[in-house]
C-alpha cells in the first residue's frame, strides 16, 4: 500500500497520546448531552420536528467547530517536526517518495478525522430518532461537508508545515488560514450582498471556500449575508467545488515542495549597514524608515532587557515589522471606514458596527494565543530559560518584560478599526458611549487572552502544545458559549443561554451594538467582571509559576 509505513507510524504515535482519548471521549459526552438535554421526558414526541431540528443545529456547529480546531493539529507540526528531529532525511532517502510521504501524513490525519466522526454517530442519530430529520439530505449531507472541511484543512495545513520552520510558527499560520478560510471568506460578501459587479460576483465565488453556508443550509438556517433577498444557491455543490481546489492545490504544492531539496538550501549569511561603504549606507537610510539590517543601538538602564529581547528575537517583534504592523493596521481602517461609509445608508451604523466587532475578537483569538502561548514555553525548549535564570533579573522582572512585548504588539492591532468607529460616531454621535463600552469590552478581551495564554505557556515544555492547548481553551469558553446561543429558546432557556454568554466578550460587544439575537441579553458589566477577575487570577498563576520555574534547582 502507498504510504503505508508512514500510515502505520504516523497513526499510531497519534492514538498513543492521551490527549487524543481525551478530545474523543470529551466530543461524544458533549455531543450526548445535547440530545439528552432535549429528548422527551413525559413519553411525547415533537411531531413537527423542532426539538430535533435545533439540536441537530447545534450539533453541526459544534462538529463543523471541532474539525476546525482539531483537526489542523497533528499536520500542522507533522512535516516542521520531521525536520526538526531530522528525520525528514531518512524519509526523503528511503523507497517512498513525496507522493508516498505526503498521502501517508494526509491518510493518517483522516484516519484521526473518522473516529472523529464516529463518535458523533450516537448523538446524530439520536436526533434522527426524535424525527423531523431526512438521513439523506441532513446527516449525509452534513457528514460530506465534514469530510470535505478535513481534507480542505489537513492539506492546508501540511502545506504549512512543509514550508515552517518551528512549530509554533507552523500552528500560527495554520490557524490562521483555518480562520481566514472559515470566517473572513465571508465578510466580502457581507459588505457586497445585493449589489452588482465583478467585485459582488468574486466576492459570491470567494465565499465558497467556507463551509459555514453549506452547514447553514443543511441545519435550514438563512443565506448568510443574505438582506432580504432570495437565493437558491446550492451552497454544498459550491463548497465541494471550492474545497477539492483548495485540496488539490494544497497537495500539489507540498508535494512539490517535499520533492525539492529541502536538507541542501543555502542561506544568506547578509550583510550589516554599518559594514557597508558609505553611499549604500546614505541610500538606505533615505529608502528605510527603519533600516532592518542596520545593528541596533544598546539598552539604556531605565529599559527592561527581556522586553527588548522579544522585540530583538521574536519573529515580527523587530521595529521594522512593527512600522509594517502599523501599516496594514492603517489600511484595514481606512477599508472599514470606506465600508462603513458606504453601507451605513443600506444596512445602519449598527449593522456594520456589529462586522467590526467579529473581525477584531477574531483577530484577538487568532494573534494573541500566537504571541503569548510561547512566551516562558519557547524559552523552556530552546534551552533560554536556564541562561535567564544566571542573570540577576527577578522573576517579576521577567514577567513584566514579556507581557508588555505582547500589550505593544496587540494594542497595535486593537488600534486597526480605531478610523471605522470614529466614523460611526460621526454618521450617529449618539453612539459615542456604546462605541466606549465596545471598546473596553475589546480590550478586557484582548487582555484576558493574552494572559489566559502567557499561563498555559508556563505550565508546558513545548511550544506548540501551549499554543494548541491556548487555542482550545479559548475555543471551549467563547465559542462553547456560542453554540450554547445557538440553541436558545428550544435546547436551552434565558437563563442558561445568558450564564453562557457572560464568560464571551464578542456576545458582550454584539449586545452593546443591539444586534440581532443578542440585544436581550444584558451582559454588561457582569462580563467585564469576569474578563477581569480571570486576567488577575491567570496573572498571579503565572508571576507564581515563573518564580517557581525561576528558583534554583
């Protein structure tokens, strides 16, 4: 069979990890007690099929939220490993060649993928049983779209570790992309919906690469970003389009990239401005706002150095990139406030406030664990730790630096849709204090992320193990609580949809706003307190963890 030493290998490690019986067993309770909660107590049955159809929703969420945090995992460090350990090399020396290496990695991953399926067989066709539900045009359907949305991510994602150099790097991208594929894909549409154009026609056709509107359409949702308007799009025949083209390009390009001589690449030693002759050095500064190449100056005693080392050796933490971070920052706000402006006359101001808002939590989930999960880890791995542990710096000392490296750099992108509120605020003055209290909602958010990350980076050894684990945890309370809403008013009632979304700052934000399915729900400032309160508890979690880490041995 092709492949099949590394099919058998890679498969195998994978089972014999706890983490792995753990997410299974944890995904079929969680998915049970959906059906219990709703299934008939009293001997009556909901002939019209709404119990099961509102179960089976939220059941599809969360699976179509599971495939995307789960599956990314094991491919998204399987290459970056590979050749970290260098063993890459005896893989490319053996009989199989990178077609064989490549189907091996990807069999293995949907073999993870099936038990993940599998364990959500009791729960579906429990809904089944409630009635209401069509095994061909719900379950297969749905079942399909997974299927597809594995393929779609576990290609991206080798893709990524075939071209990372570490782990974390590699888990950064990959979730990344998963976001991009998953939920910005989305947002042309939103902006262009009803209009006419190339633009509104690419923006339809980009969309497809989402599974989101396929799954809508199974569980009888509405068009995503559909304003009132008909459309008899067959969203699943779109995305099983989209999805094998971006699997099939994935592919082709890790197997060209495998089949590359990866072990032989020269690197560019460079050469420093300061060594260059004089007229390069005059051009450069003239070209260069901040000349990259040029040495930097030394740390001043008032500055903290472990503040300076992660901007120094973090990957995007040089001045050069941070200016850049600034940039596109700049361009991001002056497009939303370009859209802002425009769709406030279709739409209103809240509408588009609302986008605003799910564009900024999810780029807090995605930078944020990125940034702090490696903070005290990366040290951990790379040997750092024991070097920071000689020097005279405190503990405290040590924290302070490391989390003002990652307020700077997320505050930078907190900043990026300042432009589009002060535009809101000047279309409706009146929104002046619900745009303020959005605001602190966002940065409680961005600040509870942050330090729920920088704590689970000090209870690991490996990188990317905090990263996964940061990446989950904010998963489970955010997005756990959204499905949660998902099923109000029929698995679940007001109170325990509210105690759900209490712990989320974007339902906290959407309530502000007064959108749509969220504006009952009073959940401020009971969800400052509780982004607070956690930012302080995981705060002293990890100024206690590094000083126990930071004690002599």
């Amino acid at each position: 069979m092709i492949g099949c030493p590394v099919i058998q290998r890679e498969f195998v490690g994978l089972l014999r990890t706890r983490r792995s019986y753990l997410v299974l067993i944890g995904l079929a309770v969680a998915m049970s007690m959906l059906v219990v909660a709703r299934w008939p107590s009293d001997g009556l049955v909901d002939l019209s099929g709404r119990q099961s159809s509102a179960t089976f929703r939220v059941i599809s969420f969360g699976m179509i939220a599971a495939v995307a945090l789960l599956v990314p995992v094991f491919p998204a460090t399987s290459i970056v490993q590979e050749k970290r350990r260098n063993t890459l090399a005896l893989l490319l020396n053996s009989p199989l060649g990178p077609i064989d290496i490549f189907l091996g990695k990807l069999i293995a991953t949907l073999g993870f993928v099936a038990l993940l399926l599998l364990v959500t067989l009791p729960a579906v066709s429990a809904c089944h049983a409630l009635g209401g539900l069509s095994f061909g045009d719900d379950i297969l359907r749905l079942y399909a779209v997974l299927v597809l949305t594995s393929l779609e991510f576990a290609a991206w994602a080798l893709l990524v570790s075939s071209h990372a150099t570490t782990t974390d790097g590699s888990m950064r991208s990959t979730f990344g992309g998963v976001l991009f594929l998953t939920i910005l894909s989305l947002i042309p549409h939103y902006f262009l919906e009803g209009s006419e154009g190339t633009l509104a026609e690419l923006a339809t056709h980009f969309r497809t690469l989402s599974p989101v509107p396929a799954v809508l359409q199974i569980a009888g949702q509405l068009d995503p970003g559909a304003i009132g308007l008909l459309n008899a799009r067959d969203h699943v025949a779109d995305f099983l389009v989209s999805s094998m083209s971006v699997f099939l390009l994935c592919s082709a390009l890790t197997i060209r990239q495998l089949a590359s001589p990866l072990l032989d690449r020269s690197r560019s030693t460079g050469t420093m401005t300061n060594d260059q002759p004089t007229g390069i050095k005059v051009l450069r500064r003239l070209f260069y706002l901040v000349d990259p190449q040029r040495r930097s100056a030394g740390i001043p005693s008032f500055v903290n150095p472990i503040l300076v080392k992660e901007f120094q050796c973090r990957q995007f933490g040089r001045s050069h990139w941070l200016l850049r971070l600034i940039a596109g920052c700049g361009m991001v706000s002056l497009t939303l406030a370009y859209a802002t402006t425009l769709g406030s006359s279709e739409w209103g101001v809240e509408k588009i406030g609302a986008i605003i808002v799910m564009m900024q939590v999810g780029l807090i989930v995605v930078f944020a664990p990125g940034i702090s999960a490696g903070l005290i880890s990366s040290e951990r791995e790379s040997g750092g730790w024991d070097q920071l542990r000689t020097t005279p710096l405190s503990a405290n000392a040590i924290v302070r630096g490391k989390l003002f490296s990652v307020a700077w750099t997320l505050i930078l992108l907190l900043m990026a849709t300042l432009p589009g509120y002060g535009v809101m605020i000047w279309i409706k003055p009146v929104l002046r204090a619900q745009i303020l209290q959005i605001m602190i909602s966002l940065v409680l958010a961005m600040l509870f992320a942050a330090m729920l990350s920088a704590a689970v980076s000090s209870c690991f050894r490996r990188t990317a193990s905090a990263t996964v684990t940061s990446y989950l945890l904010l998963a489970l309370l955010w997005g756990g609580s959204l499905m949660i809403w998902l099923g109000r008013d029929s698995v679940f009632g007001f109170e325990v949809v509210r105690s759900a979304l209490s712990v989320n700052p974007l339902a906290a934000a959407l309530s502000i706003n007064r959108s749509p399915g969220f504006s009952i729900y009073n959940l401020v400032p009971i969800n400052w307190w509780i982004m607070g309160g956690g930012s302080l508890i995981c705060f002293i979690f990890l100024s206690i963890q590094t000083w126990r880490l930071s004690r002599p041995e």
